[in-house]
C-alpha cells in the first residue's frame, strides 16, 4: 500500500469510534460505521493532510466515495490536479477591473 492510502487509513482509524486493523483499499465505507459529524472532520482532515479541496456533493458523488480505494483514487487525482496548476486549492479568482 502506497504513502497516500496508508494516511488516508491513519485518519480514517483517528476518527471512527471502534477503529479495526483490517481496513484495506476494498472496504466500503458503509462497513466502517462512521457517522455524518465523523466523516465531516475525516474530510477536512484529508484535506489539511494533503494540501486539498475535496468537492463533494453526497446527492451527486456518494459513488465515488464507495470504497476506501475510491477515496484514495479521488485525493490522488486531486493531489495531480493541484500539481499541474489546475489543482483543488488552486481556484481561479476574476481580478477586478
């Protein structure tokens, strides 16, 4: 397991109230029992990690955030997006005329 999904499980483990050592890339999140106020400061917690915004709307993105390796996936291409000067903190801001 690569650098990124070994923090992403050291913070998912910081925050659920019964933390397990058998969470891998294929455990859905819903196993973890992490509830809605858990999984705000787990986000905010991966974005503070990883230098990262993390859009999410639960109606139109809930499959993307699945599995653990889905959450994975999603912050690597956000840590790729944010290196290319297209990135997730990097928001463009309209200067003022």
């Amino acid at each position: 397991m690569d650098d990124v999904a070994t923090k992403i499980i050291d913070i998912l483990k910081k925050h659920m109230k019964e933390p397990r050592d058998d969470i891998s890339l294929s455990t859905e999140l819903s196993d973890l029992k992490i509830e809605s106020l858990d999984l705000a400061m787990i986000v905010f917690d991966i974005e503070d990690t990883f230098g990262i915004e993390i859009p999410y709307n639960a109606n139109e993105e809930a499959a993307d955030f699945k599995t653990v390796g889905s959450v994975v996936d999603r912050v690597k291409a956000l840590i790729a997006g944010a290196g290319s000067g297209t990135g997730a903190k990097a928001q463009a801001v309209p200067k003022a005329s």
